[in-house]
C-alpha cells in the first residue's frame, strides 16, 4: 500500500489513540518522524518514544502523556503543510498556536524545531503541523 502522505498518517494515529485513551502508539519509522517525536517530546505532548524493528521494518511506539484526571496532554494535532500544499513562512510569520498555548513544529533549514525555537533562532521553514 503506497501512502502519499506519512506525516498526516501519524498525526491522525496519535490522534486516534489520544481520543480512545491508549497509553501508547506505533508508527512507521522515518527520521522527520522521529524529529516530530523528539519535539512533542520536549514539550511534553507525550512522555516519549522507543524504537522497535520487525525483520527490516523500524517502528516507533509513543508513550502518550496523561494527567492525574486522565485527560490527555496532548488536546489535538493538525497537519498544515501537505503533498498538494506546502505552507512556508518566514522568521517573522511564525504562527502562535492557540495565542501561544500550543505550539507549531517546523521544518527549517537547521532541522526539525518547534515555532518558538525557530522564532529564538531567527528561522523560518515549513509548518509541518500544530499541536495543542
């Protein structure tokens, strides 16, 4: 099965997971993926995430974060950029999610970043997608 477009796949299988209250998630591996991960990491939309091989397929399970009254962290994601439509900004038109209180995972030319990192770093790059 060919699939145009993996990043949208994982967005809506964390998604999905998040919204039937699953403690993990597997998703194919790819190293944009894995930045992706490494950036919900570090602003603690999830809890964090190994990597798992079947034969030569590479597959990451996310642990997802949830609070003491069992509402995920993670409220929803959003792919922006896509295939047929790619959204590029400048450093100046970084978007603030939610007023600030989500965040918008970047594509840069100095690797995969949140908004707010791309705004310290003077960057801007393709909006891969919003998290809040």
């Amino acid at each position: 099965m060919s699939m145009s477009d993996p990043l949208a796949d994982m967005c809506t299988r964390i998604r999905n997971a998040v919204s039937a209250r699953h403690e993990t998630v597997r998703v194919p591996a790819s190293n944009v993926k894995q930045a992706v991960a490494d950036v919900l990491r570090n602003e603690g939309y999830i809890a964090g995430y190994t990597e798992e091989s079947e034969g030569a397929r590479r597959y990451l399970r996310l642990r997802l974060n949830y609070r003491p009254d069992r509402r995920a962290t993670l409220g929803g994601i959003r792919r922006v950029s896509r295939p047929g439509l790619r959204v590029y900004v400048n450093k100046g038109e970084i978007p603030r999610v939610y007023g600030g209180l989500g965040v918008a995972i970047m594509s840069t030319s100095r690797g995969v970043m949140s908004g707010h990192e791309a705004w310290r770093q003077k960057v801007g790059g393709e909006v891969i997608c919003y998290v809040w």
